[in-house]
C-alpha cells in the first residue's frame, strides 16, 4: 500500500500533469528516480523535477504555494529601504551561528513583521517545503511567525542587498560621521584614530572575514578587492577563471576596507599606502586550514589621491580532486609520453602555460607519482603555495634567490628537484646542469606552446647540445571551462562552418553530439569547473638531431611537424576532442588556443 508522502507526490504529479506543467512521461520518470534514493537522500519531487528534469523551476514552486496555501509575495529587492534592509540584517544577527549557516543553505530570511499583526514575523523562502525552514524560523525569537514563498530570483536578489552575499555577514549599518580628508591629511594620528572608529562601528571585519570564507566555499582561486570611489569597493572572485562580482560595500571608505585586509595578513604593513607589498593569511576555514597569498598596489582614483590601493588574494586551497595522473585530464598518447618521460632517472620535465593554467597541478602530480621514502626530493618555490608531505621545500627570500638555492642543493645530494619557474639564464642553466648530472629536473616555463618552449631556452642563451640532451619532455596545457553536467542542453543545429575552420571534418561534425551552455542554480552561466587541454612535446632521436642543427635560429615548425608525425595532439586538437564529447564549447576551446598552422 502507497504511504500518505507517496499519495502526495503523486496527487501533486497529477495536478502538474493536468495543468500541462510537465508530461506525464516526466511525472513517471522523476517517481523512478525517487524511488532509486535511499531514505537518508531521498528528495522531494519538485526537487527532482527542476534539478533532474529541468523543468522550470518558478512554474513548479508557484504551483507548490497555491497547493499547499503559502503566502506569495511579490519582492523588488531594488525597492526595499534602508529600514527594511536593517530590519532583515538585525534578524539575521540574533540567530546562533548553526542557525545562520542552515539559514543560508536553505535560503530563508526574515523580511517584515505582518502590517495587521505586528506580533507575527514574515518569513520568505524559495522553497517553503523544507521542514528545516520552520526550524528557522521558530530561531528569529517572535512569538509567531508567516512561511511566505517567493520567486528564487528574487530573493537571491534581496540576498545580495543585505550585504550577505552567500554568507551571512555581520550587521554593516554604520552612521560614521563623515569627516574632512582634507583635515585628516593634515593630523595624520587624527586620521587613522578616525579611520579605527569606523571599522570598529561599520562591521567590516566580520564583512572581510566572510568574504575569504565565501572565496573558499564557492571554489575561487583569487580574491580582487578595487576601490571604485571614496565609499565604494568592490569583491570580485575569480571562478572557473573568470572574474565574477561577489559584494559591493558602500558603507565605509575604501581605506577602511584596505586597512582591515591588511590587518588579516601577516607581513604587511597597514600604515604604509605608498609602496607595493606582499604578505600571507591563515585561515581555518570548514575545519581545513587555508592559506591565502595577499599583495597590494597603490593606485589612484579619479579623484587623484593616492590613498586608494588594489588587493589582490590568490586562496591557496589545496586541490579537492585526486591528484593521480590519470585523473587530471591527459588525453593517451600525453599520458603515455609523460608517464615514461617522469620515470626515466634523470631529464627535464618542463610544463608550460600562462599563469592560472595549472602547472603546478600538474607538477605535483607527477611529484606525488614518483616520490618514494628512498629518493631525496627538493623543490625551489617562490612562494611556496602547496606543502607536499616527504619533500624538502625551499622557501625564497631576500638573502636566498633562485641561483643561490639551486647552488645550495646540488650540494645537498638531490634526486628529485622541482624548480619553480625557470626565469632567466642563471635559472635554466643550474637546471639544466642539475640534469645533466643524473637529477629528475621539474619546472615551469612562460611559453604559447610545447615547441617554442626549446627557442626560448635557446633565446635565453643555453647551448642547442644542453637542450637536446637535458630535457625529457615539454608539455604546454591550458585550463577551460567545463559545462555544467546538471543544464547542457545539445545544440540542435551546429554552426559547420565554425567547426570546420577550427579543424574538424565533415564526419566528425555528423558523429558528434555538441553540447551549449544553459544556467542553472548550481552553475554560473552554464559553466561549472575546469579540465585541463594538453599537448606532449617527448624528445626523440630525431626531434634531439633537428635541435642540435640548429643555426642562428631554432626551427619551431620543423620540431612541432615532427611530434605531429609521432602522434602529438596540439592544444586546439586536445580541445576539440572535448568539444566533440560535450565536455565544453567551441568559444571556450578558441579563447584559450591558437589556430593550428597548417
């Protein structure tokens, strides 16, 4: 016999159905899916239907309230005062923490006590089936309170002007009182006694705080903080590589905000807004510690004043994926050639890419592959952003540069050394010499792609011989973005032209299933993380011979044709290949590449 949840469900199905929201094939298919579930994880039905089935999520949950009789109210977040916006935050502020974080998750928030009963509170929600929510609620302290429903849209839309973003942010109202620069210019103990009485009554430290926690939570790998005025500053993070607005203050002066980023990090200097400076942050952020690189530029606003300074964090998160090789995206044939090319006893490996391509991924990939308690491993960093457990980590400092540390280790009987960036002459010929002397030579190099990585080194003034003879393999990557599993949608009529000139064939286009981005509420833009593109440069006899032949000048082409022969795969092919799956899009895989030369 059905349980009463299972009537429900099912009456509720039938109603969908019957209004012509969803087909009756939808209804069957999000019920089996259901059933599928443990109990533990086991979803509603207008959960499965919008995050499964994809089905609109506003036509759904309208029909949720007129079901089960919740209040509908109409929001225009841009219209809500001062004193509403006070009203939500100081409701907000009387919840314990665990009670913030669930309401958070399950987006509910306090908007206004019922004009006929000013004894009831208001509650609102996207979602008003979550039973959690009335445990919310019960947590505002008011002796009765109204479950209200609203569009999703709209309440992120509120979310976003009470100052909380993702996070619920402490109280930010502040009647500081505005003061004369001018004057303060003047006295300057007048101007930062004045400047620490503001952070103290504006909130901003816990508005700081929140915003590295949001940083972490939602995967960004850089934090930019850009003062846009006198009394604006605005959060960007960087997800998935690109730069999206997070938060907006514009209740305190930029000052104010740059002053308490700087007192988060270790090494800076707050009083100093002359000068650029570098400093660090730790964090226990979710019980995992997190660190966070901090640097800061003066610039100067359109008001011509100095005082304003750029921050820019970059959140050193160790990586939540696994880091074995086979599970970071090699294509075969780039997987084969570096495998065989990190297990030889001694060469060089050198990765290149643009910053933020994920070099050092890769580098501590293949450091974790072949590290066992019987090799001696060293690595040259500056800084050093990941700690690696059975690795001897140089730190670099003013009295310790990248040539004195690489001296230092070759007399510290290495097996393994793991180097960086490979920078200047002095940098590449340590390198190469550590090669060339029975090491396993790890590191990095700023190249467009894995060829012209050999003239470079060449440029740089190493001999042809050293560079045949030293390096193992090239390998250049790039990051690109990946479309969000949960909303790609197929594209029923693929641009051929397009296709063809980015190199695929007529045949490939026809077998091939091309996929666009949608949005969905777990993704932004229809995008959601990244993977990695490749292209292996192994060192052959013959690709060793062309390099030693060379003049004034290092034939690129004829290296880069000669790999193509042995199976390498470019970076726009290795793209392609995912296009081609669905993984990402043409726009993606042509921002990121050059077009293949014939």
């Amino acid at each position: 016999m059905a349980t009463q949840t299972q009537r429900t469900k099912r009456e509720f199905g039938d109603l969908l159905v019957e209004k012509e929201i969803i087909s009756a094939d939808q209804l069957l298919s999000a019920l089996e899916i259901i059933s599928r579930e443990t109990h533990e994880k086991r979803r509603k039905l207008p959960q499965v239907l919008v995050d499964d089935l994809h089905i609109n999520r506003d036509l759904i949950y309208d029909e949720i309230a007129d079901y089960y009789a919740f209040k509908r109210l109409q929001i225009d977040p841009e219209h809500v005062d001062d004193e509403g916006l006070a009203f939500i935050r100081k409701g907000l502020n009387t919840l314990q923490p665990a009670m913030r974080t669930m309401a958070l998750e399950f987006r509910v928030l306090p908007y206004a006590t019922d004009p006929d009963r000013p004894e009831r509170l208001q509650v609102i929600t996207p979602d008003p089936t979550r039973r959690e929510v009335y445990s919310i609620a019960r947590s505002f302290g008011f002796p009765k309170f109204e479950i209200c429903y609203v569009k999703l849209k709209q309440w992120e839309d509120l979310w976003q002007r009470v100052n909380i973003g993702r996070s619920t942010y402490a109280s930010l109202e502040s009647d500081a009182r505005e003061i004369s620069l001018a004057e303060a210019e003047e006295d300057a103990e007048l101007y930062e006694q004045d400047l620490e009485e503001e952070i103290n009554r504006s909130g901003l430290v816990d508005l700081v705080e929140n915003i590295f926690i949001d940083a972490v939570r939602v995967g960004a790998s850089d934090i930019h903080v850009m003062p846009r005025g006198e009394k604006r500053t605005e959060f960007y993070f960087r997800i998935d590589g690109k730069l999206n607005l997070w938060y907006a203050n514009m209740e305190t002066r930029a000052e104010a905000v740059s002053a308490v980023v700087k007192d988060r990090a270790m090494n800076l200097d707050r009083f100093e807004r002359n000068t650029a400076q570098d400093g660090f942050a730790q964090f226990v952020i979710d019980k995992k510690t997190v660190r966070f690189r901090v640097s800061v530029i003066p610039t100067i606003g359109k008001e011509l004043r100095s005082k304003y300074e750029s921050i820019v964090i970059r959140v050193l998160q160790e990586p939540t994926f696994s880091t074995r090789l086979e599970d970071i995206g090699f294509d075969t044939y780039s997987e084969k050639a570096f495998r065989k090319a990190i297990t030889m006893p001694y060469g060089m490996i050198i990765v290149t890419g643009p910053t933020g391509s994920g070099k050092s991924t890769t580098l501590f990939s293949a450091l974790r592959t072949v590290m066992d308690p019987s090799l001696n491993v060293i690595t040259v960093e500056d800084p050093v952003e990941y700690f690696i457990d059975g690795a001897r980590q140089v730190k670099l400092n003013p009295k310790l540069d990248f040539d004195g540390a690489l001296r230092a280790i070759l007399r510290h009987d290495p097996d393994i050394v793991m180097v960086g960036e490979i920078r200047d002459k002095k940098t590449a010929d340590i390198a190469v010499k550590l090669a060339n002397t029975g090491h396993l030579t790890l590191s990095t190099l700023h190249t467009n792609d894995a060829a012209s990585a050999v003239s470079r080194m060449y440029k740089m003034g190493i001999e042809p011989f050293l560079i045949a003879y030293s390096i193992n393999i090239i390998l250049a990557q790039r990051l690109v973005r990946k479309l969000c599993e949960r909303c790609k949608a197929p594209v029923k009529e693929p641009d051929v032209t397009a296709l063809m000139k980015l190199g695929l064939t007529s045949e490939e286009i026809e077998q091939s299933t091309f996929c666009r981005p949608v949005g969905c509420i777990s993704c932004i833009k229809g995008y959601k993380g990244r993977t990695a593109i490749y292209e292996a440069l192994p060192f052959t006899k013959t690709i060793r011979q062309t390099i030693l032949q060379a003049g004034d000048v290092v034939d690129d082409d004829a290296i880069r044709r000669e790999a193509l022969k042995r199976g390498m795969q470019t970076l726009r092919m290795s793209g392609l290949n995912l296009v081609k799956k669905g993984v990402t899009t043409l726009e993606e895989i042509a921002s990121v590449t050059m077009e293949d030369e014939e």
